[in-house]
C-alpha cells in the first residue's frame, strides 16, 4: 500500500565515529567514561522540533568555522560537564540516543567477555567486513586504532581482534553491510558484490556485544542479489537496510520485524512487509531504483542510487545521493519529501562513477561518500573509485573535491568509510593497494587526517597481516564506535 505521512522533523542518528584514534596526543580527545554532554547545533530544521529531543542539559548553538582549520565548517563547540548520564554510554535523548548519537553518529563499544579482548578494553576501534578469498577466512575484524600515530606511508601492524566464530561459513560467505547500535553489539549484512555467490542472502546477523557469537538477527525477502548496506538508528530503534533484489529500503525492529520499507523510484511506503508481485524472484532490481549506501542524519534518511559502474556506463544519468525525511520518531519516511541531494561526477575526465556504497556524516558538518569499482551487478573491480567529501552550499551538498586520495594506486576505494571525533582526527576508508611493493603489500584500510591527504600523510593497515601477497577486491565496510560523550555531527546549515 502507498503511505503518504504529514512532515514531523527529529533528529536521527548515522552509524559510526569516535574519538581521535591518531593524534598525537595519544589518541582520546574525549574520556569515553566521563560525565559529559553535547553542544549540539540547530540548521535548518525546526528549532523547537530539534530542540524537543535534546535533554535539558544540552544547547544548541552555530557557528562557521574557517575551511582553513582543518577541514572544519562548523565550530561544534567543546563538551561540558553536566548531569547527563553518569557514564556517557547510557540512553541520554530519544529512543537509544547517547549524547553523542542525537544528531548523528550511532554506534557505542563491544565489551567481549573474552581474555584475547582485554586489551582492546577502552581503545579506539575500528571494525571491518571482508571478502572470504579461500573458503574459511575471518570476514569480521576489529582493530586497535588508539595511540600515538604511527609513521605514515608505511604498514601500521595494529592489534587485531577475531572471535573465533567469525569466519565466513558462520556469516554464509563474504560481509560487506555493517552497523553498531547504541550498546555496542555489531550488524553484519550478506552480500554477493564479491563473488556473486552466498548462501544466506537476505540475512543480518547479530554479533552480541558480551559475548561475540554471531545469531541471525533478520531474514529479508531475497533469493540472490542480497543486501547493499546498513545503518542502525537511535531515535527510532531501527535498523535500515538496503535490497539490491526489490529496491527498497527496509526498516526492522530490535526484534528483527519489518517495521517499514520505502521504494525510492515509486515512492511506495509499505507498513510492514512489501507485497511487491513476483518477489523475491532472484533478480537484481533495475539500476536506477537500485539503493546501495543508507545512513540516518538529523531527520533524514540519506541514501545512494546506483545508475551506472565501470562496466555499465550511462551517458544520460549519474550516480545519486537522495534523503527522505522522517515523519515521526517511529522512523517510518515521507516519500513526499525525496530529494536529490547530490550527483557523483566522474573520476579524472571520465564521463561516468562507480556507485556509493557508505555514507558518514563528520564532526566538523560534511558528508563523506565511498564509491565502489563495479563493473556488473556482483562483479567488483579495483582503482576506479574514490571518497569524495560533500559541503552544504546554497541548501544544497556539492561535491567539493577528492579530498582523501585512497591508495598508492589512486582511486583504490573499496567501498567503506567512517571517521572520528578527534579534534585534529582521521577519516578511515577500506581500499585496495594502499602500499604497493613500497615496501610491502597492504590492502586493508586508511586513515587519512581530517584536512585531507594521501598515502603519503596516512596511517595503512593491512587488514589480514598479509603483507606479501594482494586482496585486491576483498575489502567491505568499515565503522567506528562513538563514545557516548564526544560532540556529535551538527545539521546542515540552513540554505
């Protein structure tokens, strides 16, 4: 059935970030067990609505901030004591919220009850999906990224993390969707991007924050082409998630239900399951309708439209990033408020993109998007695709330029990015060839500062340890967890 629902803005939460895991301070700008709350900032959004999900402890404040700064366009503001929640991890706003998640970022700290964890205890984390190369491979890590950063432009061995039920036959094969909530337990998607082949496609797992083990947390309809990505949302309590089989965007609850899905082409809204005729009949849906990357910020849904790849180049359309607002705290969007919000140019000269799979909203007010080299509906390539870094001009996102050059072969983005909260902090991207032969061979992820960069001023780390031999193509998604008292991402400025 088509639901058309009336416009009631609040703020909503985007997967991912922390605190500076790279500066050289050591690592925390932010004491993640500190009794903090947020100077949060109002844009263009309804002061009252935005203001009405805030504790009365927060305020809201904005400022611009010169680009010269670091990147910065907005001044966040510096946390402030006060008598929010006692330890920063707890529900401080809406729904699950943390102070940190309530306009932006979700996703709080595993505390896995195992004596190989202890010592990534209270760190900077960040964790990241894979391709299963060889038929029992790890696809699920969780790296060390706090500390004094290490020399740039060289393999950084950082401590890794691999329950031992991490493995691709407990997932069905490769991972590449990724998601923490507000707790800290982990959502892991099954994909056919890599190979074509899983055996669970339509599965979300649940990987328990205490003890690790892995349990199937949604079955989505889906007979093959699996899921594009997902993103947990605090306000609402709700998982998001993109099918590349039927083109919707599916809304499930904590308990795996299907809350909601949303058709961007149609603009159909479904309360509970679709009923869409002949699905699923293990079909990737058209290009054009086709939704990769998903991510929740302040009131809207943002998410990517896949129009063409390296393969399958389209003369006439780009690839997209659109939103949908959010009517109520439910979760449930307005198809009546779609927008494009912005167009995915080609790389050096090329007349076409490779389509977005990861979206992230920063501290400091842009947008990263993470582009994938495709060249077929589950075959993936390499060295065609970037992260780009979007601002609000004129009410509008504009691409302002590839500003984190991934990869010493560039344009090596695999797909996947996050950043932190750190003043002077690092944006994280997964990527092929990050070191090629210069000494060693590293495909894993990059963190590039905020300011932008390349290899040159990046920390690599290899995302197997494997610095002999190439992954190319292996790489999926990455996230990194917030604590609950760093300041979270403002809205866009107003138009």
């Amino acid at each position: 059935m088509q639901l058309r629902l009336g416009l009631f803005m609040v703020p909503v939460a985007v997967a991912g970030a922390c605190f500076d895991p790279a500066s050289g301070d050591g690592g925390a700008s932010f004491d993640a067990t500190g009794v903090m709350t947020a100077s949060a900032t109002t844009g263009s959004g309804s002061a009252d609505d935005s203001a009405s999900s805030l504790d009365a402890g927060e305020t809201t404040t904005h400022a611009s901030a010169s680009a010269d700064d670091g990147g910065a366009i907005f001044d966040v503001g510096n946390m402030e004591e006060s008598g929010g929640s006692e330890t920063g991890i707890g529900p401080t706003g809406p729904g699950s919220c943390r102070v940190s998640e309530v306009y932006g970022a979700a996703g709080g700290y595993p505390t896995f009850e195992d004596p190989a964890f202890d010592d990534f205890e209270g760190k900077s984390l960040l964790v990241m999906t894979s391709h299963d190369r060889q038929g029992g491979d790890a696809v699920l890590r969780v790296f060390d990224i706090s500390g004094d950063p290490p020399p740039a432009n060289l393999n950084y061995a950082a401590p890794m993390y691999i329950h031992p039920t991490w493995l691709a036959p407990t997932f069905g094969g490769g991972t590449f969707g990724l998601t923490l909530d507000s707790y800290g337990n982990i959502y892991v998607a099954a994909t056919s991007i890599y190979s074509g082949v899983t055996s669970t496609p339509g599965t979300i797992y649940k990987v328990d924050k205490d003890s690790g083990e892995v349990s199937v947390f949604a079955v989505l309809p889906n007979n093959g082409p699996a899921i594009g990505n997902i993103n947990y949302d605090c306000v609402s309590e709700t998982i998001r998630a993109t099918s590349h089989e039927d083109c919707r965007i599916y809304q499930l609850d904590m308990g795996g239900d299907v809350v909601s899905t949303y058709h961007h082409a149609s603009g159909d809204v479904t309360l509970g399951e679709a009923n869409d005729a002949g699905e699923p009949d293990g079909m990737f849906c058209p290009l054009g309708e086709r939704v990769w990357a998903v991510q929740s910020h302040y009131g809207k849904v943002y998410y990517s439209v896949w129009w063409e790849d390296s393969g399958r180049q389209n003369a006439a359309e780009n690839n997209e990033i659109w939103s949908v607002e959010i009517s109520d705290e439910e979760g449930i969007p307005d198809a009546m408020t779609a927008k494009l919000e912005a167009t995915i140019p080609g790389l050096q000269g090329n007349s076409y993109s490779n389509p977005v799979s990861d979206l992230s909203f920063a501290q400091t007010g842009w947008m990263l998007a993470a582009e994938r080299s495709m060249y077929a509906d589950n075959s993936t390539s390499a060295h065609q695709s970037t992260t780009y870094e979007l601002q609000q001009m004129g009410g509008s996102w504009q691409v302002v330029g590839e500003t984190y050059v991934v990869g010493e072969l560039p344009n090596s983005s695999a797909g996947g990015v996050d950043h932190d909260f750190g003043e002077g902090g690092y944006v994280w991207m997964t990527g092929d060839a990050l070191d090629f032969y210069t000494p060693d061979v590293v495909y894993g992820v990059q963190g590039t500062p905020y300011g932008g960069g390349t290899k040159v001023n990046s920390t690599l780390i290899d995302h197997d340890g494997d610095i002999v031999n190439q992954y190319k193509t292996d790489l999926g998604d990455c996230e990194i967890p917030i604590p609950g008292d760093a300041t979270p991402p403002p809205p866009p400025p107003e138009g």
